[in-house]
DNA sequence: CGTGTCGTTGAGCGCTTTCAACCCTGGTGG
DNA sequence: CCACCAGGGTTGAAAGCGCTCAACGACACG
C-alpha cells in the first residue's frame, strides 16, 4: 500500500537501529528468552560476544528472500512476519514469529540462502547472534547442537501441519483445521482465544484472501460454530468444528440447521 | 480408489516382509547408501544393530497419519511417496522419497506422531533403524548430532521452497515453477529432464488435481515453452519459462504466439 | 484378449479471487 | 468538540479458474 518508507514515529528514533548496546545487557535480555532455555551462562556469553540489538518499526524489512543471512535472530518484543512474496502481489505467510522466539537456523546452519522474507508486523526489537559465532557454537557444544536438532525437528514438523492446512479442498476446512489447530497451542481449556496475529496476515498464512477468511468466520459464527468477538472467538462444541473441518458443507446463503 | 486390502503380487511374496537378513548384510548395504555418507564403519555397525529390513508391494503402506513411528527409515530400493490424506480422498503429497534417501528423522527425534503416510509408489526395499538405537547414537556422537542438523535444516528450507511453490496463484504458475526447480535439482544442463515419479504424484505435491496438471503440460507444449515426449521433457529457453513463472498468462483456448 | 494402470480430453459447476465501496475504530489537530 | 484521516476489516457483485465427473486412449502384463 505503502512506499517501502519506514516511518520513523515515536520517539523519532531511527529505524532499523543498530543500537550499540552493552553486551552484558544482551546477556541478560537473551537469558530471559524462551528459546535459550536450557543454555548455561557461558553459554549465552559466548554467544553473546558479536550479537547486536536491532529495532524495527512496523513494516519494516529485515531481510529479503535470497538473502544470505548473516545471524540468527531471536525476537525479544513485537512480532515478525516471515513470508513468501507471490508474483501477484500478494504473500504467503510461513510464520509468524513472537517474543522469546528465534527464526532463521537452517539458513544459518546450512549457509544457504533465506527461502522467505522477514518484516516486522508490529514495532520490534530483536537480537541477532552472528553467523559464525554461532556455528562454532553448535560444532563444539553437542547439547546446543542436539537442542537445536530438535527444534529445527519440531518446525519442520509444524511446518507439514500448515501445509495439511493449506491442503484441505474448501477455504471453510482449512479455517476449521486452523481454528482447532490454535486450541491444541492455546492450551486454555475453553476460554476464548485470541487470533494471534492480523486478520490479514492469517489469511495470508492459511493461503486466502483477506476477505475469503473474513466471509468464513461471518459464516462459521452465523452458523453457530463459533462466537466472533472483535479477533477474538469461542467454541462450545469442538468435536462439531472437527467434523466440519473433516467434512466440510455448501457454505450457501439463507442456509439453515 | 481402492479399499486399503494390500495386493500381494509378482513373486507371490507376503507383503510388509520383514525378512529376518543378516545383520551383515544390512551394515553392507547401509553403507553404500547415500545418506550413510560419512558414517564411519563403527557407527554404522551400531545403528544396524536392531535393525530390519522391510519389504514392500507397490501401494503398500508402511505408516498412517498420526502413527507413533518407531524407527528411522532408509530406501534401499523403489520410492515412497509421503502425503497427507485430505477429507475429500485425494492427497496432498509431502515428498517423494527415491533410493539412497532417508526419512522420519523429525518424528523419531522429537518422538512425536507422524504427520504423514507412507506408502510404497513402487515395489521398494527399506531399512529401519530402531528409534531407541538412532537417538542413542544421536546423543553419543556430536558428529553425527551435527550432520544431521545439517540434514534436517536442508530439509526444511527443501518444504520452504515447495510452499512457495503450491502458493503460486495459477497452476500454470505453479508447473513452471516446478519445472525451473527440477533444472536445479537434475543438474543436466540443455538435457533433458524426466520426471522422478508418476505425473499423479506430482500433481498431488503440486496441490493441482491430475487432470490440470496434464491440461498444463500441453498447453505449454503447445505454446512452445517446453518440448513434451512422455514422462520427459526438454526446454529451450529457460528464460521464458521463467518469466511465465513470475508473471503467468491467460491460458485460453485458441491461443497463438 | 481381457484387465489394470496411467494418462488425456471434454463439459459443467462451484468456489475463490478480484475489484470495489463501505464501515468502524483510534489518533490528531484545529 | 468535531472534522479528518489512516488502517483494519466487512460486504457486495462479477468473473475466472481449477475441480469433479466421465469417457476415452495408450500401454504393459498375464
């Protein structure tokens, strides 16, 4: 919509900031992240040495598809949207990366050039641990190599997840499939949950158009599978979701029952 | 199509042989597969170690969605097509996994449920490692830990890729861009390339029904982008197919140029 | 020569996209 | 206080595209 301007705003800071911030203040934002759960001390340190603190306004571009990434990024406030940009226009969304998570090993680890590109939907910061530090990391501390193997592991089998979304036949499966899919991260028994992101940018991860997903959700909820409130939403009866997501229905106008 | 009854066929054989080989044997030929490269012989001589070797008929099914696997799997011979079975009975194919290659690494690290099937696209020859052993090992030897991220990371960039590509807005899109990307993969320069499985799978990878993946093949037959002889094809300018990947083009009937 | 598998071709329909206008909210400034 | 604007979202109408169903052709095999 928008020339690719960032827009300085707030404080008036400059975007896409370096900011030359004292190592031992990475350290110690970096233990707090999720994903280094389980790392030691030194651990961290030696990471530490050569990461930087990068802030991003909203829609501002870290990296392009084709970019030989130099760091692996961890995400200590906003939101990053990682996506495939289609010839169209428009894009797919791979992930959408929050606080205390970490996006772009196999790029690092495999050198090879990044598949997606990475934008921040909300104002961000994040902390980039360098390329080489990194890898030297994994070659000589086996338990950092063995947690990432598992994680890489974990994405990879999360990624077959959205593809089996993106796969069901009608737009109102893969919406049912996301929307069961949501709860089982959610955890909260039956509590309202929350989208996790912009509409939009869901749309855009479950392989629709803005309006498609927007029209779905008006119909799940006149239908009575769902409760709509604002991006927020209910179900009182799951295993009715489930069988709509496995068997799917017209999806006409003036539809009854 | 057909109700899920294993057709024992040719040699008469029983199918979902797991014949009792000697282990020798299996080290044998695990060592001459390409993904055992750089394996040392020890190592090998381990992971054979509660090995098995498995026979399958064409059609035949190894594992189901949502299955606990329970070992690492090895295609000594044939091909096994991965894919996730969609409501409708058609399936979304994950990957098409040929001689020398291996998977299930993900769901034997993390122990989780499949999420895919595997059956057999052609008569085929597995080893399976044990999951108890190949984790072991895993935890033993950082070489192996680290070759294996390597493997796996490679892996998820590969399902990156094959997103971008069944996000493609048409299906013209979608074969060109798949066509380009076996070039990359093939590795034979002006030669030509034929495709690694039946048209039906790939069709099914590509997210487009069989009988559109056809009606595109020969619509860019007849447009002159590609020469078509059975299951291989040739291309002249690869430039062109290129711009019809980035910006697609009507596909009416009648068409001339 | 029948059978099964793979592939092509044709016709019709339904869904999703696209383009468009409109609504709603929050922030800003006169 | 209200006008104004930007961004996110909803809704409507039209059209294109891929899917489905079906029949047919090619080929291998027993």
């Amino acid at each position: 919509m928008e020339p690719a301007e960032p827009i300085s705003q707030s404080t008036g800071n400059i975007t896409m900031n370096f900011m030359p911030v004292p190592i031992v203040q990475i350290q110690e934002t970096m233990a707090r992240m999720a994903c280094c759960e389980g790392w030691g001390r030194d651990q961290v340190a030696r990471l530490a040495v050569g990461a930087r603190q990068i802030t991003l306004a909203r829609k501002e571009r870290l990296f392009t598809k084709g970019d030989q990434v130099q760091a692996l990024h961890i995400v200590v406030s906003g939101q990053m949207r990682l996506f495939i940009p289609l010839p169209n226009g428009s894009e797919r969304v791979i992930s959408l990366v929050g606080r205390g998570e970490s996006f772009g090993e196999p790029c690092v680890i495999r050198a090879e050039a990044c598949p997606y590109e990475a934008v921040a939907s909300k104002n961000s910061h994040l902390i980039a641990i360098d390329a080489l530090v990194y890898r030297r990391e994994l070659r000589q501390t086996p338990a950092l190599a063995e947690q990432t193997l598992s994680l890489v592991s974990g994405r990879l089998l999360r990624t077959l997840r959205d593809i089996e979304i993106c796969a069901q036949p009608s737009s109102l499966q893969r919406v049912a499939h996301y929307l069961i899919h949501l709860r089982t991260l959610g955890a909260a028994k039956d509590q309202e949950i929350r989208l996790p992101a912009l509409k939009r940018d869901i749309a855009a991860k479950l392989g629709l158009s803005q309006e498609t997903f927007s029209r779905v959700l008006a119909f799940m909820a006149q239908q009575g599978f769902i409760r709509l409130k604002g991006n927020a939403f209910g179900v009182d009866d799951w295993t009715l979701l489930q069988s709509l997501a496995s068997a799917g229905c017209p999806m006409e106008a003036g539809g009854n029952n």
